[in-house]
C-alpha cells in the first residue's frame, strides 16, 4: 500500500504545483483581468445604477451584489485554468504519458482540480479584497461561505476537466463559458433578488443550478437568500461528487484523449 501511495503523493505533488506555477508565472493574464473586470463592475453597478436602486434585501445595492460578484469570478477562473490545461495537455500528447504511468486517475483528476480551485480562491481572495474598499463586508456566517466557496469552485474545476475531455480543438473548450455559463450567471440572481420576478419566472429560476450557488454564498455573507440554504448545500455536494465519478469513468474508458 505505501509502495503505490507515495509515487502517488509525489505525482500529485508534482501537478498541482505545476498548475499554480502555470497561472502564477502569468499573473498579469490570469489574475489580474478579473480583479480589473469585477472593479468596474463595482463602480458601474454598485455605485452608478445602485444609486438609483437603492436598497434590495435590507442592504445597499452595492453589498448585495458583491457576493454575487466574487461568486462568479470564482466560477469562471476555476472553470477556465482547468478546461485549458487539461485540454493543453492532450493537445501537446503528454497526457499520454501520464495514462500509461502507473499514476491513479484519481491523483490526475484531483490534481488538474485543485489548481482550478486554488486559482478560483486566489481571485475570490483577490476580490473580496477590493470590495472592502467600497463596502464594509462582513461575514454573517464563515462555515457556510466556506463551505460554498470551496464546493462551488470543486464543481466547475471538474466541469472544466470534462469539457476538455469532451474538445476536440480550442474553439469547442470556448463554446460552454461563452453559451452557457455567462447566461446562466448573468440569470443566477447575481444582480438582483428573483422575488422581484413573477412566480413562473421565479419557479424558472430554481432550475439554474448558479441561483442556488450565488444565493447560499450570499447567505454566509449577508445572511440573506431567496432559496433554502440546507437544499443548495445538499446539491452542491451531490453534483460534486458525480461530477468526480463522471471525470473518473471518462480517464478510465480513455475517452476523447487521443488529438
């Protein structure tokens, strides 16, 4: 057992730490566009239009939306590193380096998520810090942001692992941020409550799974949600671990890595 488990430790080792050396060393493309985006966000929505807002939830427009902010560059940073460096790595065919070494596909998927998570939670960290300069954010809840944070990132660092399974060129690991994760962000309760939408749209709404994402983060923040915190958890938790089991069978049937 401690013959096939420390080359494994090491081998993990050795990918997560070249996955944060791969974002970190290229800080200025990956770290710092979402910090320049979610700042404009918080002068455009926060103190322009939530101006004329006013108060949503019993907070300012402004505290409202900032959980949802860092919410979504949480999901599309953890997404994002994980989709191109899976898919990187089948393109320069040294995945199948990896395939035919004695390494566990469960180090492999572990591996390439956790530096999507650790990218999603530098932004995250990154962002929170610059929203203190335009609110004073406190947390209501520390567990349950945790918690969120660290699920929801989980999730689409292994979303971004499957549709790199899935590409086939660089256009097809473009097709799901742009064609369905913004919209479904955009429509996630990020900038606005859904009880100010009608029941059919508000009843709509449960079926996007980032509405229960943004809302259970924005009750560790705010200790206000519009969905019940126990059932986001529970999903979260659940999709979490299909999604890894999903990841594991595709490695194993050798699906979609071979350019």
């Amino acid at each position: 057992m401690n013959a096939e488990f420390r080359p494994n430790l090491v081998a993990l080792q050795t990918i997560v730490h070249r996955e944060i050396r791969r974002y970190t060393r290229i800080w200025p493309q990956t770290l710092l566009p979402p910090a320049i985006t979610m700042v404009l966000y918080f002068v455009i929505f926060g103190n322009l239009i939530g101006a004329r807002v006013g108060q949503m939830g019993g907070f300012t427009y402004m505290e409202y939306i900032v959980p949802g902010l860092i919410m979504m560059s949480v999901i599309t940073n953890s997404y994002s590193n994980v989709v191109s460096s899976f898919f990187s790595t089948k393109f320069q065919r040294s995945i199948e380096e990896l395939l035919v070494s004695p390494v566990s596909p469960h180090v492999m998927v572990i591996g390439f998520a956790l530096g999507g998570i650790t990218r999603g939670l530098a932004v995250a960290l990154i962002v929170t810090l610059l929203s203190m300069f335009f609110i004073d954010l406190q947390v209501h809840h520390l567990g349950i942001t945790l918690l969120v944070i660290a699920l929801t990132s989980t999730i689409f660092a292994l979303g971004g692992f499957i549709n790199a399974v899935f590409a086939r060129n660089f256009d097809d690991i473009s097709i799901i941020p742009t064609f369905v994760l913004t919209p479904l962000t955009y429509l996630g309760g990020v900038f606005y409550s859904i009880n100010l939408l009608s029941p059919f749209w508000q009843t709509l709404s449960l079926a996007n799974p980032i509405l229960h994402m943004v809302n259970a983060f924005r009750y560790g923040i705010l200790g206000v949600s519009d969905i019940r915190i126990g059932v986001a958890i529970s999903f979260m938790s659940v999709a979490a671990v299909l999604m890894y089991i999903w990841c594991i069978r595709l490695l194993k049937s050798g699906r979609g890595m071979r350019q």
